[in-house]
C-alpha cells in the first residue's frame, strides 16, 4: 500500500533534481535589468555591466617592493658580501636618479621607479651602510624585490568581467586602474509578498492563531544584499481570486515576484494554482530538502517564484533556485558558493534521491555538529548555526568521522 507521503510525491511527476531546475530556469530566462554609470564610491554591491579593460598596466612601471638598495644582480658576489658605491637616490613618487651604471647601488624605496640598468633590489635590513657605501649580503636572487611592470593586470586584459557583483577589493582595483565611474546594472525590481490567513504584521498585535510574518522582512533582507530594489507586496490570504490578481499586477510592474508559502499541495495552498491560472508553470518541485514545493512560472515575461511558507525551507529555497534566477535577471554571473570538506559529528540518515541540507554548528576543532532542533519553521536553527551540510542526492548514510562538503552561512547568504 502506498504511503501518503508517497501519493504526494507522486502527484505530478517526480520533483526535479536541482541541477535541471537551475538549468531550467537559467534557459528560460534572461537579464531585464538595464546599465547605468555610478560613481566608483557607490559601486559595492552594484553588478558590473561591461568589462572592465586594463587602460595601462599595473603597476605601470617596474619599482621596489622594499626599502633598500637597487644593485646589478652580475654585480654581486655569489659567497661572500659585496661592497657597492651608492650612487643617486630614488623615493615613491620621484622620477628614478638617472641610470644606474654597473659596480655601484641606488638608494630606492618602496614602490619607487627602478632607474635603468639594476634588475634587484636588497632590502635595507640585509645591508650596511659606511661612508658612501653598501654593503650586501650574498645568497639574494636575480630580479628580487622588484615588481615589474603589469604583474597585476596587463594593459588591454579584461581585470573584471561583465556579470561580476563587486567586492570591497573589486572597488580597489577599479580605483587603480583609474575609474571614477563605472558601467553597472540598473536594480532588479521585485515584488514580494507573504501569504497565509494566519501571518500578521506588527505591531498589530497577534491573535489566536497568529504568526508575525517573518519571511517577507527576511526574503526583503536577502534581496537587499544582492542589489534588488523590494517593493512590498504585503500579504495575500488563502483565497485563490486575491491571489491570482496580486500576482497579475505585480508581474505587470516587477522584473521578479517571489512569494512564500501556499505553494504546497494542501486545500489552503493557492499560489501554484495561481501562477498556473494566470502563466505558465516552468516547475514546482524540486529534489532538495528542506524546501521541496517551490514554484516557478511566468507571466508576459515576469517570473513568479513561489517559495515554501517554512522560514528556513523560504530560505533555502531562495538560495537554490532564487538566488541564480535573481543573478540570472540582473545581469549577473551566478557562482554557486564555495563548498568546504568539514568532518561529520554525527551520524545521520537520509532517504536518496534529494539533496538535503543540514543546519551545522563547527566546534573549535572544525567539526560539525547537528543543529539540536531541525523543523523547517526553527528560526534558531539558522540564527545559531554556521553553516549548511549539503548531502547529494544519492547518499543515504553519514557516519561521524566523514568529510563531507558544507556551505558557510555567510558565504551563501553574501
Ligand atoms: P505553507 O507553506 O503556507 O503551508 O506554510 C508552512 C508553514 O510556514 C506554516 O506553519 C506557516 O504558518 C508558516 N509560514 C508561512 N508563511 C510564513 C511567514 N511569512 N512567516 C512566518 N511563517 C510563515
Ligand atoms: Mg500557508
């Protein structure tokens, strides 16, 4: 006799493994966001829309990386200290003294031009000065301590490409590379709603049965790190007409619509059948766990994702499938997080054939250890772990002692 679970999970096809629901999703849509020019200071976070090409090499010209003496490497005695005339001296910022001819060493200061000639730079440190003259030690390498020109980015090279969400060490480099304005693309739109009967809004205060809704202020404060511009959509009861309607004039004014909850397959779970009413439904399952309903369609253009009403299946939701469909509208180049093999605390079981995701807390030594409370509405579950244990679709035991990958929360949440 088939179990309940199992006539859900049959009804309408097998969910989708989360590859092809990315894949899918990355086929059928494409970017909507314009570009526009900021200045550089307002750029973290922004998404660059054109390449960012190299006007002049970095460094632009050859220099120290030290304080010390520019010498002639050939000048040098292999195995014993050579004393060397000083001749000229060069700071940061000064045109180099002139030509260095051999036998002698130029006074030279960090990231100051290398004169002509020297192709090594001794530190201060491993010299001696008496007189008008330096003493170095023997045992440094041809070309040491001296940074030549372009061994950051070479003129005329891509030094960020288009699609690139830019980094405090991003602004950086475009800074020495002389931008003051820069090419990104204009915010993503997206309307957001909650839905349910029972989620209230503060500070109206909670009656029987009330919930305060905490995935829209949640989804909005994801969606404000990636750059989106959150319209709040407010929330939408457990009626399909309202539903139906919310979605049809939000598409109408939004690049995305992203709502939570009522996209099971319960009686009081309407947004699937909405989406389907009024677009076309891409998938509205997908193998993973927490998180399995989640919806996607389109309506004239305008994705609508409906994400699980669960606060931490919302969130997992939206960084699987939410997170590349947003990278994928505002013009950006999705990079799945970086995955680091941590060892397992804890023994577990799993049923194959979905990926499944468990909230982690490390211990000093690395390990990871099972978040004591797992429901998928436990919002301390993902308030007091560090990260999630991703186990692939195939495995069905864990030991304690396995590597196994996991996602830091900070980097999937960046
Ligand atoms: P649903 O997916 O609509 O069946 O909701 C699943 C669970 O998540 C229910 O316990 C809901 O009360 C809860 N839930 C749905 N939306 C929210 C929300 N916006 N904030 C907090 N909890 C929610
Ligand atoms: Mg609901």
């Amino acid at each position: 006799m088939a179990q309940i679970s199992e006539d859900r999970f049959a009804f309408g096809g097998a969910p989708l493994p989360l590859e092809a629901a990315q894949g899918r999703l990355l086929a059928a849509h494409a970017v909507k966001c314009g570009t526009e020019a900021v200045a550089l200071g307002e750029a973290v976070g922004r998404i660059l829309a054109d390449d960012a090409v190299a006007a002049f090499d970095l460094p632009p010209t050859d220099n120290s990386a030290v304080d010390g003496f520019a010498v002639h490497f050939d000048d040098l005695s292999p195995d014993a200290p050579t004393t060397l005339p000083i001749h000229g001296r060069t700071a940061a910022g000064a045109a180099p003294a002139g030509p260095l001819p051999r036998g002698q060493a130029q006074r030279i200061f960090t990231g100051a031009v290398m004169p002509e000639g020297p192709d090594t730079v001794m530190m201060q440190e491993d010299c001696t000065v008496a007189a008008d003259c330096v003493t170095v030690r023997p045992g440094i390498r041809r070309g040491a301590n001296r940074r030549p020109a372009g061994e950051d980015v070479t003129r005329g090279t891509v030094a960020l490409a288009a699609g690139k969400r830019l980094m405090p060490p991003d602004i950086g480099l475009l800074a020495a590379l002389g931008f003051v304005q820069v090419p990104v693309r204009t915010r993503l739109r997206v309307v957001l709603f909650s839905t349910g009967d029972e989620i209230a809004t503060p500070p109206a205060p909670l009656r029987a049965g009330q919930v305060y809704d905490a995935n829209k202020p949640m989804l909005a404060a994801l969606l404000h790190r990636l750059g989106a511009m959150v319209v709040d959509g407010g929330v939408l009861p457990d009626t399909p007409a309202p539903t139906r309607e919310a979605l049809r004039t939000a598409a109408a004014r939004a690049d995305l619509v992203i709502t939570s909850g009522g996209v099971s397959t319960g009686e009081e779970d309407h947004v699937r059948a909405a989406i389907e009413a009024v677009g076309t439904l891409q998938f509205w399952r997908v193998a993973i766990k927490p998180g399995r309903p989640v919806a996607l369609g389109v309506l004239d253009g305008t994705p609508l994702l409906g994400l699980p009403g669960n606060p931490v299946a919302a969130l997992i939701t939206f960084t699987a499938i939410g997170r590349p469909l947003l990278d994928r509208l505002a013009g950006a180049t999705y990079v799945p997080p970086p995955r680091f093999l941590v060892r397992s605390a804890f023994d577990y079981r799993k049923k194959p054939g979905r990926r499944e995701y468990v909230r982690v807390q490390f211990d000093a030594a690395g390990a990871a250890h099972r978040h004591p409370r797992e429901g998928a509405g436990i919002l301390t579950s993902l308030t007091e772990s560090d990260a999630l244990m991703e186990l692939p679709e195939d495995l069905t035991e864990l030991a304690a002692g396995d590597l196994v990958a996991c996602i830091p929360l900070g980097l999937l949440l960046g």
